[in-house]
C-alpha cells in the first residue's frame, strides 16, 4: 500500500497528491509515468510524473476528476493509502544539448509540461512556457511555471486571465520575430498537439509531443495507445506506453489519434455514473 502524504485541490477538477514511494522517486524522472490501481478491485490507470522529492521519497500525481478511477482516487485524503503504484515507465524526456525550450502546455497537461520545464531550467537552458486554459478558474500551476520560466504567456480562451486566445498565438508571434528555440514541447489535449506543431512546422522547429493523453494500460498489451507514425513514406505503428510517451510531433497521425479515442467516451461515462451512484448511495446509507 502506499500513502497519501500531501493533498492538495488546485481547481475544482484537479487535485495533486504526493505519494510514499520511495523506490518510484529514486529512479523518476521527467516525461515518466506510474501506473496505480485506487483499491485491489480498480483499474490500473497511467498518470503522468509530476514531480518527485528523492530524499522524501515521495512522488507527485496531477490528475483531473473525468472518470471512475479518478473520481475514486480524488475521495481519498491525506493518510489514506493506494493499492498499487508501479513505475517509474516510458522514455524520460530527452534533455541533453538544449539551450533555448519552449514548453507549451494546455489545461491539465500543464501538470506534466511543469516538471519538463523545471529539468531544463535546472540545467541552465532558457524557458519560455506557454500555457493555456478555458478561463481563469482552472488555471493552476501558475507560481511553478514562473519560478521555472524566464518567458511565461497564460493564455485563456474567454480573456478572464492573462490574454485572450490559444496557445499557438503567442507561439506564432515568437516565431515571426525570430525567436529561436532549439525545440518545443508540447503537452495537452491532442487537437493543441496537432495546431502547435502546425504552427512550427513553416519555421522548422523540432517539436515533441507527449502522446499520454491516449495511454490506457501502460504496458502496451491492450493496444488502446497505438499510433501511427509517418516517417520516410512510410506507415509505423507504436505504442505511446512502451515506446513514448513522447514523439516527434511531425510524424505522429494526430487525426487517427483523435478518431480512436472518441471510441471509449460511452464506456468511460457509464462507468463514471456507476461510481458516482455508488457514492451517492453510500453516503446516504450512512
């Protein structure tokens, strides 16, 4: 079992925890990912690293309430224990002969974009973020990103915060006026994925991409995070648990990403409901 230690609600959907995993925080690092299990009869979930502390031994999971899981995981406290929390898994992200990063993060995503933009300012390399959010409810992770950032722009699609629109308009403005970044990367929803890298492309930035977001098992036998590549006239298939999580944003088959995970919405709502019911009942039979 593992231990809940650090409990914290950034917005009114997502919540941090600090988990008691020191063998998990001694091996971590940037762009990993854990996989858990709330109790022994719960799905295993992957959850991006968010953050770890070696000599704690503690590892921190961002995650937003939208499904059964996370629902479950979201009701437990402080003290409260976990059944199973495995990793750290997947390729770290590549770091060495950086200087000039531009991290682009759009709504929870910004929780895994946070911990790649503090590897790299930790080793000495100039970081611009970008993050972005529906309004100024959600935002979070605001204070991180500063103190790791020697550029930060907050964009908010209504204008409630920071300045008006989408990641890729301050992106594009950098790009126009020349600024120079040895590569972007990108994390969020998958159709932000797809317009960052759309954006990049006339400028011939190198731009990586975590494909997370359509990861299931994490182990690469369900199948469910298969992608296609388009690399020298060719189709290749990969799977964002074994062989990612992160890619090259120019090759990766956005549009078939987004068609196939449309396909688990129903299942995943149903299960929500029934938890949500199970709850319910529960508290009201107390």
């Amino acid at each position: 079992m593992y231990r809940i230690v650090h409990k914290r609600v950034l917005n009114p959907t997502v919540i941090a925890m600090d988990i008691d995993a020191p063998l998990v925080a001694a091996k971590a690092q940037a762009g990993q990912f854990i996989i858990l299990r709330v109790d022994a009869e719960g799905e295993r979930i992957p959850l991006t690293v968010a953050g770890y502390d070696r000599a704690a031994g503690t590892v921190r999971i961002i995650f937003q309430t939208v499904g059964a899981t996370t629902d479950a995981l979201g009701r437990l406290n402080v003290g409260d224990s976990i059944q199973d929390f495995v990793g750290p898994l997947g390729k770290p992200t590549e770091l060495e002969g950086l200087h000039r990063v531009c991290v682009v993060g759009g709504g929870v995503g910004c929780a895994i974009a946070m911990p790649v933009a503090q590897k790299f300012h930790e080793l000495g390399a100039e970081v611009t973020s970008i993050v972005g959010f529906r309004n100024k409810d959600i935002v979070i992770l605001e204070d991180e990103f500063n103190e790791c950032s020697d550029n930060l722009v907050v964009m908010t699609d209504d204008g409630s915060y920071g300045r008006h629109g989408n990641v890729t308009a301050p992106l594009k403005e950098m790009l126009e006026n020349g600024s120079q970044f040895d590569e972007i990367i990108t994390i969020g929803p998958l159709i932000m994925m797809k317009f960052v890298v759309a954006t990049a492309k006339p400028y011939n930035v190198p731009v990586t991409v975590s494909m997370n977001p359509i990861m299931i098992d994490g182990t690469g036998m369900c199948g469910g995070c298969r992608l296609t590549l388009h690399r020298g006239g060719e189709r290749i298939t990969k799977f964002a648990c074994v062989d990612g999580p992160e890619f090259n944003g120019y090759e990766v088959d956005f549009d078939e990403a987004m068609s196939r995970g449309r396909m688990y919405s129903q299942f995943e709502r149903h299960a929500y409901e029934e938890t949500c019911n199970l709850f319910k009942s529960e508290k009201e039979g107390k």
